[in-house]
C-alpha cells in the first residue's frame, strides 16, 4: 500500500461501526455495536495523522500507546497492534466498548477540531476482539518476587491492579463477594452493552497467563477481616477496590412498594442472574407494562432500555418506559451515545420531572406515581443549575414500577474492624489520589470506593497507579507509613 | 464447589444437608445467614445457619422445599456440590445474659432458632423454648430444643402432637403467668407467625426479636430488594438484620413483598416438576 499524505488522509470520513437496528435490537439482548471488520478498521487507522506530540495519549487514563497500536494496524501488523496496546491496557475489548473515548483520548485528536476525530475507541476494540479470539499476546510475568497482594473487589479497579501486579511477578489473590468476577461489568454493565463472554474472556485470560488466584463467594469484611488478610492470612499488602454498590433510594412515600427496585436489583436480576431468560435461569425479573427510571446516568440508561427489551421479549407491545430526571437535558450524565441509543430505542423522556410520592394497591403493588414539574435555578455547588419545584404544577404518572437509578456509594462490609482506615462523611475511602495509599498501613484503595460512583476506565486508572507504588512498597523502594 | 458431606430428610419435605464450608464456618454465630446457590443456572436464596462447627468446618442447614431451588437442593446428595455457598451474612445474634427469656419456633423456624437458644443458655440465661409446627411430621429437633432449654413446650396445629395450639397460645400464657419476669424473647418462623407472636408480646412490653427471611440477591447491602419497614426508617434485611424489633416490622408490607413473584416461582415449580415428571418417565 502506498504510504497516504496528511492531505489524503483527511479526506477520509470517519468510518461508522454497524449496529442492530434500533427496532430489532431493542427486542433482543444481543449487543448493539457490532464492531469494525478488518477492512473498516484499517481504513479508519489510515486517517490518524501520527502526531509528533499525540494528544489523544494525554486524554488517556492508563496512557495507551494510541498512534503506535494504530500505526501497526493499518500496516497489516494486527500482532503488533496487540502487542503495543498491551504495553499500558490490559483489558482492551471491555474499555473499548465502555471507556467514554468521547470525552478523553478522542476529544484531543488533531482532527477533531476540524472534523471528527479517528475512531480510537472503535480500533482499541477492535484489537481487543482480535486478541481474546487469537490470543497472539498473552501477558507475561516478571520473575516471581514472593510478595503476595490480596486484591479485594474484581471490578474495573481491582481487575487492572491484580493484573498489572501479576506482571510485575507479585503473587495476586482476588476476593469476590459474588459468584462471578468482573463486578460492575458483570452485574451492572447489559450484555448488549458490554457481553459478558468479553468479559470472562478477558478476565480468565489474564488470569491465567498471569496465575492469578480468583477466591470468589468471599465477602471481605465477613469472611476475613483487612487484618486478618494483613496478618493471619499473610498478605503483604491489601487493594481495595470494592467498588460502589449500595444503592440509594428517595426518602418519599411508598417508596417500598412492591415494583419500587433499586437500579442495582434490576440490573443484577438480568444481567448477573440472566432473569432475562426465566425459567431456563432461575431468577425471575418482572417489568412493567409502564416503567419509570428515576435518574439519567448510565445507570438509569441501562435500565431503560433492559426494561424495554424485556417488555418486547414478553410481547408486552403497549409497553412504555420513561426516564424521569428533575434536571433539564443539557444536565443528563449519562453518555450522549447512550442517550441517543435509549432514544432511538423508544425510550421516552421526561425532564424538570421529579417524583414525590409512589401509590400503591390494596397488595402494595405500585399503582402511580405524583411528580411536580421543575424550573431550573441559580447553579448550586456542583455547578449545575439547580432544579426548583414549580408550585401546584403537580401531576399524577400511571406506572406500575419504578427504577430508582440516583447513585450508588461504598458498600460498608469491607470495613468491619477496619481501624486505621480513614473514610469520609460519604463512607469512601480516605486514599491518595496519585498513589492509591489508604490511611492504614499496607492498604491501597482505588476506583468507585475512593472517588464514589465514576467511570470504568477512571477507576481503571486508580488500579493501575495503585499497582504500580505497592510494587514500589514491595520491592522496598518506598515505606510510606 | 461446596460439598454436601450429609444429608438427613427430616420429612417429606424438610431437609438437612451438612457442608464443607471451613472458611465461613470459623466465622459463624449465631442469627447469621449464608447465600446458597444450587448450579450455575441457579437463583441465590438466602439460608440462615441451623448449626456451625468450626472444627470439622461445616455449616448445618434446614430447609423446606417451597420453591424450585429447594426442591432441587433436597434431590442433591452427599458428594454433590453446591455452585454457591456465601457467608457468614447479617449480624449475629446479640447474645447476653437477660434473665428468663423465651424462644419460640415455628416449622422449619426451628432450625436457626436453636443456635441462638444454645448460646442465650450457654450465656446464663434461663431459657423458656417453644416450637411448633402444622403437624407432627412437620416438628424436628425436639431433643436439641430440649437439651439448651430449662423448660421446653411442644405443639401443632393439628394436634397431633404435643399441644393442639398454635405457638402463640402458650406464649401467652407465659407472658400472663411470668408478668414481668420475662426480658426478651426471640421469635423466628413463618412471616405470619411472627407477626402474631409480635402482636402477643406486644402489650406487656417484653423486647421480642425476629429474623428476618425476606427475598435477596446478593445478600451485601447491594440490591435493597430485602428492604424492611420500621417505624424508624427502611432497613436491609442483610447487613442491617436479619434480627429486628418485632414491634418495629411493617408486617403486612413484609407478607406484600414476600408474595411479589409469587407467579414466577409457580412457574418455576412447575416447570421443576415437569422436568423430574420427565426424569422419572
């Protein structure tokens, strides 16, 4: 092939990756974005301009070398493509479908100021397709040193720190409280988002290259203690990375209803227990004829448009799923590819909506639910400009379940005679931010249960800053406390 | 895998099973629960612990095949494997020396009711026991009962054995005759019976503890489907219980939220049944 100018390759469109229709898709829990053949990958790799001074790495959390893994692909080195991903991401098909590639590493390519930028996200998940399918790269581990590190929480956090660990030659153990690993990527994350086979195919692969023990069924906190881990149990140091799972519900009326669920229930029912495909599975999910998602993270998007799969799946054809946020649409959390995804899917929103009270029947079913309409304010401390109830604009919504999706703080069973590690008003962890230190001796913390509820590839990076000064500790370079 | 090292069928429909469980049996106490989860296409049911022995590093259950997943654990044999076995979960029992305290037991209630009644004896306590069951084949554990308690009542619905009343009616009694004297009672059971048993010990102030057996996933705090109401607020049955002050429980929005897949879990039993129609044809 031959070599294209920076004229040229400006001239190529930002290549689209195929998806499901929306209206097939959103009757199915297959996954949405299909991915990028070799021929459209490679196509899109020739439009990066291999910046001198790229950017787009700086916009990374774990600095992954983009123009390099590009480089390779569209010269037809797919090996080599894995090979320099490797070098900083470990786990590249879960953060290519996952990372907010938007608002990091693609939001500081030289093209988009222009145009649009190279699909980096879309090419990262394209290399970590090739890779868990060839398995061209398995990741190698350093002399052993003897030092084992006991890693609690096998999310996004804990994932990146046992692994980066594993191959600085540290013994890892992980502790699962649950039956399965990958946290919020199994429990939380739907398979059309994010399928799970990618991620226990990422997550055993590594496991495997790097011998690293997974003690699921373990709840920390109650089956050990961090003590226990430190001292009986012989760990040399602790990671905590447990994440944010305790759900929050609204201090209204009728809020125990039956139909009233946190997003965590619903989530968890379908994604971790597959409630989508009762009774071949054993745990049931409902849905309602008429859903209403309070909240408009990623969370309360997730939620949506799993209840709108299930309403089609169960041919509940009149069915209808709203998304109530108090704020307007500029506020939403959520992602704009998800937004639009929900949207395209039918998912109907209603902002400056904030609920008040749930009815319930006479079997405390709910049954309705009262809002009052919002104006936004002044912007308060976050910034954001505040929503304030209209007076008398109150109205009555017929749904027959509620999804309350407002966010999520630490769970506090790790910290069972815990002493010495410092928490804040909110109950995360008192860390620091560059090293992941904890106010306890040996004890790292990082990801969701430092920062509260954030992004994968943000608690992806704590990991991975973690892993890299207990190896420091480890190795005696460094004795903080 | 956790392997069932016994199995006792207690009745037709009551089952016994001791598992390897080394790890979480060096923590248990009494009132504490494990998840349990029968393969991997299987639901996780919450369990509370009928006995524990660190030592041989099993964990004792009792269950009551009511639904798809217990019935499919009573076919499991010693050698079989549970897919899930989780816990120690909730807090223990707060054992102490009240005085003169009463436990009463209903049905397959029986089974996490006697560790706590062991070590409220073993803590000093003069312990009141009363256990009960629909009918006679439905009762178990008399003996161990009998064996932690300074005075033991038996009875059934149906009369056939012991008594013919339901547990509420010697509780009563016992509140009439001792006024007073009585400092706590701990009542586990059915969600009817305690909430009966509740309204018994009500009027003469006796603190009256239940434990909780409601629906929940992953049994840390991260559902909230196990949530309770209390006249102070809702609380997760899992990490706040499963113990709570009966005179504090919503009762009847506690049986509303037991019965929400009532549908689905007829569904899966017979479905179940089907299959092991199937199996036997």
């Amino acid at each position: 092939m031959t070599e294209l100018t920076n004229r040229e390759r400006l001239q190529i469109p930002r290549q689209t990756m195929p998806t499901q229709d929306a209206l097939v898709r959103r009757a199915n829990f297959d996954e949405v974005a299909l991915g990028f053949t070799l021929e459209l990958a490679q196509q899109e790799a020739e439009r990066c301009l291999q910046c001198a001074k790229p950017l787009c790495v700086e916009g990374c959390p774990v600095e992954v070398l983009i123009p390099e893994f590009i480089l390779a692909l569209r010269e037809g080195d797919i090996d080599g493509a894995v090979r320099a991903m490797k070098e900083k991401n470990n786990l590249p098909a879960i953060c290519g479908r996952v990372c907010p590639q938007e608002t990091q590493c693609e939001i500081k390519c030289v093209l988009a100021k222009k145009g649009e930028p190279v699909a980096i996200g879309r090419l990262e998940r394209f290399v970590g397709d090739y890779e868990l399918e060839h398995h061209v790269c398995p990741l190698e581990r350093a002399t052993p040193t003897g030092k084992r590190v006991a890693v609690v929480g096998s999310g996004p956090a804990g994932l990146t720190c046992a692994v980066d660990l594993g191959r600085l030659g540290h013994d890892v153990t992980m502790f699962e409280s649950l039956h399965s690993p990958g946290g919020v990527l199994v429990y939380g994350i739907p398979e059309f988002r994010l399928p799970k086979s990618v991620v226990h195919g990422e997550i055993d692969y590594a496991a495997e290259c790097l011998g690293i023990e997974m003690h699921l069924d373990a709840v920390i906190g109650n089956l050990y203690t961090i003590d226990e881990l430190l001292d009986g149990q012989g760990f040399d140091a602790v990671f905590l990375g447990t994440g944010a799972g305790l759900p929050s519900f609204l201090r209204i009326t009728g809020i125990n209803y039956n139909g009233v669920l946190s997003a965590n229930e619903f989530l968890t029912r379908v994604n971790l227990m597959k409630g989508y495909l009762f009774p071949e599975y054993d745990t049931p999910v409902k849905v309602g004829n008429r859903v209403a998602v309070i909240g408009a993270g990623n969370v309360a998007m997730d939620s949506a448009r799993c209840s709108l799969r299930l309403q089609a799946l169960r041919s509940q054809e009149s069915g209808e799923v709203h998304i109530v946020y108090r704020r307007s649409p500029v506020e939403v959390p959520a992602r704009a590819e998800e937004v639009h995804h929900a949207e395209e899917e039918g998912v109907i929103f209603d902002f400056l909506t904030n609920p008040v009270e749930i009815y319930g029947d006479e079997h405390s079913n709910v049954c309705g639910m009262r809002c009052i309409r919002m104006e936004l304010g002044e912007p308060d401390e976050s910034g954001r400009r505040r929503p304030i109830p209209i007076k008398g604009s109150e109205f009555d919504m017929d749904v027959d379940m509620v999804i309350v999706a407002l966010g999520t703080s630490p769970n506090p069973l790790v910290f069972n005679e815990a002493g010495g590690l410092e928490r804040t008003k909110w109950g995360t962890v008192v860390a620091d931010q560059e090293t992941g230190r904890a106010t306890k001796p040996r004890v790292w913390a990082g990801g969701d249960v430092v920062t509260g509820a954030a992004t994968v590839i943000s608690a992806m990076g704590a990991g991975k800053r973690a892993a890299a000064d207990i190896d420091r500790f480890l190795r005696g370079e460094i004795n903080p406390w | 895998m956790y392997k069932i090292l016994h199995k006792e069928i207690l009745s037709e429909v009551n089952k016994l099973m001791v598992i390897a469980a080394p790890e979480v049996a060096r923590k248990t106490r009494a009132g504490q629960f494990v998840i349990v989860r029968v393969d991997e296409r299987g639901e996780r049911i919450p369990l509370t612990v009928a006995d524990y022995d660190q030592e041989a590093g099993t964990i004792t259950l009792i269950f009551q095949e009511v639904g798809k997943t217990t019935m499919h654990m009573g076919t499991l044999e010693p050698g079989d494997e549970l897919a899930t076995f989780t816990g120690p979960l909730g807090h223990p029992t707060e054992i102490k020396n009240y005085g003169t305290v009463v436990c009463v037991g209903g049905g397959v209630g029986i089974a996490p009711l006697y560790p706590i009644t062991r070590a409220l004896k073993e803590a000093g306590n003069t312990v009141i026991s009363i256990i009960g069951a629909r009918t006679r084949e439905l009762l178990f554990w008399e003996d161990k009962m009998r064996s932690v308690s300074d005075e033991l009542i038996v009875c059934t619905d149906d009369g056939s054995y012991g008594r013919k009343a339901l547990v509420t009616e010697p509780l009563k009694e016992l509140l009439e005759q001792r006024d007073g004297e009585i400092a706590r009672a701990w009542v586990i059971g059915p969600a009817i019976m305690m909430k009966f048993c509740a309204a018994t010990t009500e009027p003469f102030k006796v603190p009256t503890i239940v434990s909780l057996n409601t629906i929940m996933i992953d049994g840390t705090g991260m559902c909230g489907g196990c949530r309770v109401q209390l006249t102070d607020g809702a609380k997760f049955v899992c990490v706040d219980g499963p113990e709570f002050d009966a005179h504090q429980v919503d009762w009847n929005l506690l049986l509303a939220r037991q019965r929400f897949y009532l549908e689905e879990e007829k569904q899966a039993v017979e479905q179940w049944q089907h299959r092991c129609q199937l199996e036997v044809d």
